[in-house]
C-alpha cells in the first residue's frame, strides 16, 4: 500500500520516533506548527475517523494513552496540549492515515 505513514511504521522512511509500543507510533511532525507538535499514529492502517470500525475500540483506547504517555515524555502533559484530528478533505486531512496531532508548548 503506497501509504507515507505506513512507510514510517515499516521504518522505510525516517522519522523521527518519541515513542512506539505494539499498536500505536509517535513521531515528530516534519513541519511543525507549535514548539511541540508530534504525530500520534496507530501502527493498523484505519484511513480516517470515517473508517473507524466496532473492532478498533480497543486500539482507539491505545491512541489516547499513548498520547497522554507522549505528552509527559516531550515535557508538556501538566502545562497542558491540544490535540486535533482532522478527517476528510473538508477537515484538512493531508495524509491518509489515522493520526492525532498533539500540539505545545
Ligand atoms: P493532516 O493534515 O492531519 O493529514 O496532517 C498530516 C501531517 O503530516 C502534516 O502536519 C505534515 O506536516 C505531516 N507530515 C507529512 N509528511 C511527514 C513526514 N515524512 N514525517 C512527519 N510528518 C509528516
């Protein structure tokens, strides 16, 4: 599958890598709009929030703690961070492959 992000999780494109568990990848985003702006990204291919299914509950669960995990490490869990899912064209997404931008500092 000609995905960018797929690419990453196969590290046949480099990135740079926060942290990484069994199902989910956080890497910094190549242009990023805040001090602190990464990518949390779920290793499954799932297009966009659209192609979420019943059996991706779980995983979803994983994206969030994952987040949460990525914001403590990058210094920025108690200041406080956004995070943003864009879907669809409409909805700016550029890339697709499900991710959450955790964006501070
Ligand atoms: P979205 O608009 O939500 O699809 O965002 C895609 C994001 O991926 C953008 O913020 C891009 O800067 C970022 N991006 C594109 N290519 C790379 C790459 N090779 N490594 C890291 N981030 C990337």
């Amino acid at each position: 599958m000609d995905c960018l992000f797929c690419k990453i999780i196969k590290k046949e494109i480099p990135s740079k890598t926060v942290l990484e568990n069994e199902s989910v990848i956080v890497f910094e985003d190549i242009n990023p709009k805040m001090p602190v702006h990464l990518l949390v990204v779920p290793k499954k291919h799932i297009a966009s929030v659209n192609e979420i299914k019943e059996e991706d509950k779980e995983l979803i669960g994983e994206l969030f703690l994952t987040a949460k995990q990525a914001a403590e490490k990058v210094g920025v869990k108690d200041k406080g961070y956004k995070l943003s899912v864009h879907v669809g064209e409409g909805g700016g997404q550029e890339i697709f492959h499900l991710h959450i931008h955790l964006l501070g500092g």
